[in-house]
C-alpha cells in the first residue's frame, strides 16, 4: 500500500484550523464578556437588549467576513442591523481579547 504522508499532514493541519471551541476556551470568553460589559445587553441562547449570541452566529455562518464585521461592530457600536436600539462601542476591550470573544460567538457561544 502507498503511502500520502504529505496528504496525511494536510488534513491534520486543516483539521487543527477547525477545532472547535473548548470548555476554558468558553469559560474565558464569558469572563471577557461580563468584564467588558457585553451581558448586560446579550445572553447566549436569548435576546435581551441585543440579539442572542447564538442568533449573531447563526445569521453570520459560512460569512468569510464575520470575524472582521463583528470586531468592528464591537469596537465602533452601530445600529439598525437587529432593530432600532443601537449597541453602543467598547474601544476598552483589547484585540486579542475580542479575537476570543468573537471566536467564541461565531462557533455558537457554546456553554462553559
């Protein structure tokens, strides 16, 4: 039998780009989140003030440009997307924080 060990090592490098979100992974995001402020106006599975974070999830799958519109979104605030009530910016939140918190949201803010 032959051996693809350079396709082997392709599929384990596509694969590690796809794990999914981990349980401290999850724990940490939620901690950034209650810091930062954002559960006042979000919870995951219902809309409060804001959408659901698994409603943001669900409207943005298979978006190449999720991760980016969102960081912005979290940065500047904005309006109009989910209704009249505007979300106001978090300029405090650090990038590789918000790189945790969005990662978190578009996976489908899986439980901690």
């Amino acid at each position: 039998m032959k051996t693809f060990p350079s396709l082997a090592l392709g599929v384990l490098v596509a694969g590690a780009a796809c794990t999914p979100v981990l349980a401290q992974d999850a724990q940490q995001a939620t901690a950034i989140a209650k810091q930062h402020n954002c559960l006042a106006c979000h919870a995951v599975d219902k809309k409060l003030v804001g959408p659901a974070y698994q409603e943001v999830a669900a409207k943005y799958k298979g978006d190449p440009d999720a991760a980016g519109h969102l960081k912005k979104k979290i940065k500047e605030g904005g309006a109009g997307v989910w209704g009249p009530t505007p979300m106001p910016p978090n300029p405090g939140i650090s990038d590789a924080d918000m790189d945790i918190v969005v990662d978190w949201i578009l996976a489908g803010a899986p439980a901690r």
